[in-house]
C-alpha cells in the first residue's frame, strides 16, 4: 500500500509540474514568427523600406519638415485564422537647418503609424509571398489590389512623387 501512494504522489507531482511547465500561447504573433514560410518577413520589410528610399531618391517625397523615411513595417498575424491581424508602416519627416551666421543647428521631426487597410482576411502565408516578388513596392497586395506605395500616399501627408 506504501509503494502505491508513493507512486500517486510521485505521479499527481509529474502532472502538476508538466502542468506549470506548459508555455501559454499567444492568440497573435509578429509575421516572421507565424510559420517557415512567413520566417523571413524582416528581411521582406527591410527590402521594402529600401525600396521606398530609392523610390523618394528618384521623387520628391516631402512635407513640410523635410524627406520621408520609412522606419519601420511590420505586421502581425492570428495563430488561430492564418489571417494578418494588422500592419503598421511607421515614416519620419525631418529636416535639419543651420543658420550659416552662428552655426547652430535646428531639427525638426514628425512621425507617421500607417495602419494598412483592407489586409485582415489577408492569409498571412499569402501576403509574405506576395511581397517577395521583384518590386514589392509597387505589386498589388493580396486581397485589397492596391500597393504599398499607393497605400503610403494615401496614409502621409505631403507628397510622395
């Protein structure tokens, strides 16, 4: 009878700890952690941004304060659809001015949250192949037909080309 309730203890203890153990998961998770085939949207991003400054390069990407950069794309998908939950494309505006008679310096910067519209039935699979293609700038989106660059010029105020 002993070794019995040994053995109930030692297993209700195995249960709790693999019980404490077990990590919780969250509903969403940024779109380079969703799958294999989502894994190198950071990449996909960063080649986006350059693509915009390239863009502005050959443009005129102004508003009052200066140029637009993009800072920051990113989106996040729902572990449970297989859908994008959202996308957020964060721009700066600046400038920097120097009065030539004292040679000090003044900038100035504003920030701009993109919220993409139109991606939330987008799968989020389908949205990071759709922009590995060549000039993902310009591809129409999955799901909403419009690109990231027309989707920009509709977000920051100002002129982009």
């Amino acid at each position: 009878m002993r070794a019995v309730t040994v053995l109930l203890i030692v297993g209700i203890a195995g249960v709790s700890c693999s019980l404490e153990a077990a990590p919780v998961k969250s509903p969403y998770v940024d779109l380079g952690n969703y799958s294999k085939e989502t894994s190198d949207f950071p990449e996909i991003a960063r080649a986006i941004g350059k693509s915009f400054s390239r863009e502005c390069a050959k443009r005129a990407c102004t508003n009052s304060l200066g140029e637009y950069r993009p800072v920051h794309f990113r989106c996040s998908a729902d572990m449970r659809s297989g859908e994008i939950a959202v996308c957020h494309w964060v721009f700066v505006a600046m400038k920097l001015e120097m009065t030539p008679a004292t040679g000090a310096t003044h900038g100035a910067a504003t920030t701009y949250d993109c919220v993409l519209p139109g991606l939330t039935r987008v799968g989020a699979v389908e949205l990071a192949t759709g922009l590995r293609r060549h000039d993902p700038l310009h591809v129409p989106l999955p799901g909403i037909n419009k690109s990231l660059w027309s989707l920009s010029r509709d977000c920051v105020p100002g002129r982009l080309g």
